[in-house]
C-alpha cells in the first residue's frame, strides 16, 4: 500500500488509537504507551521501506543487503523490529515481549538513544500492572499492535513522504495529551504558536548554540532551530536541553530522532538543583540563544540549596521558597554568551511586579541593563492553566537602557477552550518588536528612569493604555427615544384591553 498520504489521516488513526487505553488507564499514563509505539512502528516502516528498496535494486542477496543496511541512521534488530511483536500477539507475553524489542533497540544504538547511562525508554515500560491483570494487559497489547498494523498506519517514507509527517504526528500526539490530559499532562508542552513567536523573537542564526533548561518534549528548541534551516538553509546549529522528568526527557529524545536532529544533547535532571549542561571544566555551559517556558510558580525548586550554590547563579537574591520563577530565569541569564546572548522566558504576571526578594532580584536586572522587552500574552493559550502569561527578553548587548513593553493580550483567536495566536497575531508582535517603537494602545518604550520610577514594577498597564474613552451619551436623544418607546407600550396596551373585552375578559 504505496499510495501518498495526508497529515489528517495519519493524526486521526493516531488518536483512534488510543481508544485502546480509555478507560482503563489516565491520558497522563497512556501517552507514553502510544508515543513508544509510533516511536517503534516508524523506525520499523523505516527500515523495511530500504530493505525493500536495496532489495528491489540488487535482488535476493541477504549479505549484500545487510551490509548496506549498516548505512541507515539507526540500527533496528529483527526481533525488535515491530511487524515480529505483531505476529506473535496472540501469544501470551505481549508486555515483556515489547519492553524486551525495546531494550534490544537501545542496546544497538549506542548513545543515540542513551546519555550518561540513562536509556530512553528506562522509564516505559509495557510489562506493567498499570494494563491490569496478565490476560487484561496482554489483550490490550495485542489490540493496541493492530491499531498500529492498520494500512492508516503503514508509515513507510515511500508512502508518507518526508519525516516531517512523522515529527508532525508525534507533535500532534503531544498536543492532544496536553489539551485532554489536564495540567499535569500539559506541564512538558509548550503551544506551537507562542514556540513559533519565541523563536521569531530571538532570531536563531546559523552557528548559534541553543538551550533549554526545561525543555519538556523539546519542542521550543526544535522550533528555534528550524527558524534556522526556513531563514538560512542551514543546519549549522546545535541543540541543547534538561528535563527533569524521566518520561518528558524520553519523549524530547524520541521527538529529536524522529524530526532528524542528531546535533543535540539533552540532559535529564533537575536544572536548578544539578544544572547538567556544563563545560570540560565543570563550569555552567554558555549559549547564543537560551529559552524556555519553565513551571509557572514552582514550589520546592531547591530554596533550601540556593545561597551556596557553587555557580552563584542566586548573587542577585534567592527567590521566595514557593515561587521558583526566578530561579530559573536567573540560571538562564548565567548560561548567556557575553557578547551574543539573548534569551527569552515564559512567566505568569506576577514575576513583572511582586515585592520582596522577587522585587529586589528585578531591580538588579533592569539596572544591569539586560532586559529588552517585556510582552504580555492572552489567556488561555497554554494547557493546564487559564492564566495569561507574558514573554521577557533579556539581551547581553543592548544599545540603549529602555525597554520595550507589548500588550497583546487582545492578540487570539478565541477557541471552545483554548485561544490561538493566529500568524496575523505572531506577525503584529515580531514586527512592533522590531521596530522598537510606541504604538498607541498596543506598545511603549519606557526609558529605565521610568522603570525606576515606578520602583521597578513592569506590570504592562503602567506603561501600555489601553483606556477606550465610551462614547458620550446624548441624554436628549434618550429621552426621546423613551418617549417614544411609553407611547408605543400605550398603544399596545390599550389593543390588549380591547381584545379582552371582546374575549368577554373586560374590566
């Protein structure tokens, strides 16, 4: 079955396939079940799209054929391979079998599905209690292997095309976790319109190292590098992340394989307590672009640990001890490049103008004369959380000390339960942005002495009005208007007296 398919029909047969697991288990859970499997199923239609090509070219001669297989980007054992676990799912051992297919995979790709000794999938397993008892989970396997067996589903590159149907799916998958798996499916997802805006933002050029300390399922930072490869048609680029959850840093190395970046290094850990990205010299690493949508707010980021911390990253305060915001933007701004460092943060309003350690943090920033722009961000545009958010940027290098203070928060598309940024919306943002300019009701470039002014608050309606005068109200005309309005209820009423005193109903 050879013949093209489109985007939709690989996405819908996707999200059919986890009817498999409703009901039994959480979205929260089941996403890494089906997120391994297109994971599996597309390195085995891989794989067996060149063998049957090698072999159409050179006919029946295994060696030879296996030979030029050890060419391929990844290496996939036979009984690893997906269609072996399809032909014996009626056997018991459904569970074992794949974790089993799994591991072999790992074992014969060395670190490309590894880093410092941490496997991709050691935190997946499909032998697990979670399915039910023996017989339950070894049912559900075998269905959840012929969903994925369906001809919707044949993922050959002869039959879909380029990779990007693949990493287009995978992305798809994500998405739809996090819009129906509820905020903590939602914490590793940052919507692909405010990814896009980012990268537009910080402006990723050829060469540029690019890092995110909460990379989640790696999607900002693919974004950003692919600004590269749409402005400059390259590829010189080098990705770097830390996730801190085990799954989430599966899902950010499964989704560099499948869209085809092999320049990248994702770290799993927690930044704040043990930042892994660092130099020969243990040193924090450095990086042209740094950029992320950490958790909003975050309790027990390490409070405890942060006034002797061994990089110094906390030397302009210690955040409060239930609100990690600044902890993370603070590490961003260490790991900058000194002379092309640029970064850009998601944060929730309150990092703009709360008080205390927070208050004292900002004001050392601002008088160090590294933020550039603060943009404020409609509500409900991330998953989890109705809240609007605004996007900081912090430059190195900047040519004057104003920043630039957008309010976009009427930039969406409303949706049922989400808002869009539309490319009209992204578009109107990069372009104020650059032109650096006031625009009435939308932007203002506030010199720091106004920033200083307002002791240091950067909450947008101090610098942005957006006030819309109501129209006066020409008291005479209403009158009028409600004269004319008792004169005609006059009239009714009296057509309804009469009607009822011919109905007999009279007074």
């Amino acid at each position: 079955m050879n013949e093209k398919i489109n985007q939709d029909s690989i996405n819908k047969a996707l999200w059919a396939a986890c009817d498999t697991f409703r009901g039994t288990i959480s979205a929260d859970t089941y996403k890494d079940f089906i997120l391994t499997m297109l994971f599996l199923k597309y390195i085995s239609d891989v794989w067996q799209d060149h063998y049957e090509s090698y072999r159409a070219d050179y006919g029946d001669e295994p060696e030879l054929i296996e030979e030029l297989m050890k060419n391929e980007r990844f290496v996939l054992p036979r009984d690893a391979s997906f269609y072996t676990l399809w032909e014996h799912r009626h056997e018991p051992g459904n569970g074992e079998r794949i974790d089993q297919a799994l591991h072999a995979i790992e074992e014969a790709n060395g670190t490309k599905l590894k880093d410092a000794g941490k496997s991709v999938f050691q935190d997946i397993s499909f032998n697990t209690d979670k399915l039910g008892e023996e017989k339950q989970k070894n049912t559900i396997l075998r269905h959840l292997l012929e969903d994925f067996a369906k001809p919707e589903l044949n993922l050959k590159p002869s039959r879909v095309g380029s990779l990007d149907v693949i990493g287009n799916a995978y992305e798809y998958l994500i998405k739809n976790f996090a819009a129906y798996g509820g905020q903590k499916a939602g914490e590793f997802y940052t919507p692909p319109e405010v990814s896009d805006l980012i990268a537009e933002l910080l402006n990723p050029q050829p060469g540029d190292t690019i890092s995110d300390p909460a990379c989640g399922s790696g999607s900002l930072l693919m974004k950003c590098g692919r600004k590269v490869v749409a402005n400059y048609g390259s590829r010189e680029y080098a990705l770097y992340g830390q996730e801190a959850i085990g799954s989430t840093w599966s899902l950010a190395k499964m989704n560099m394989f499948l869209h085809g970046e092999d320049n990248h290094k994702i770290e799993w850990g927690d930044t704040i307590r043990n930042p892994k990205l660092l130099d020969r010299n243990g040193e924090l690493m450095l990086f042209d672009i740094v950029t992320a949508n950490p958790p909003f707010s975050l309790d027990k980021w390490g409070h405890d640990d942060a006034s002797h911390d061994k990089f110094g990253r906390f030397r302009r305060g210690i955040p409060p001890k239930t609100k990690g915001d600044y902890a993370f933007i603070q590490h961003m701004i260490e790991t900058l490049k000194p002379s092309s460092g640029r970064m850009g943060v998601v944060v929730p309003h309150g990092v703009l103008f709360r008080g205390s350690s927070e208050g004292k943090i900002r004001k050392q920033l601002i008088d160090e004369n590294l933020l550039y722009a603060v943009i404020g961000l409609p509500e409900k545009l991330f998953y989890g959380t109705g809240i609007p958010a605004a996007i900081l940027i912090f430059k190195k290098q900047k040519s004057d000390d104003s920043v630039l203070f957008v309010d976009a928060s009427r930039e969406f598309k409303a949706g049922k339960n989400q808002n869009l940024l539309t490319a009209e919306n992204i578009q109107k943002i990069v372009a104020t942005y650059r032109e650096r300019v006031s625009v009435d009701k939308y932007a203002y470039l506030a010199a720091r002495d106004e920033i200083q002014e307002n002791d240091y608050n950067l909450n947008i309606p101090r610098y942005v009005d957006t006030f819309e005068e109501e129209e006066e109200i020409d008291l005479l005309a209403v009158r009028a208007e409600r004269e004319q309005l008792k004169a005609k209820l006059a009239e009714l009423e009296g057509e309804m007296a009469k009607y009822l005193e011919e109905l007999g109903y009279g007074a």
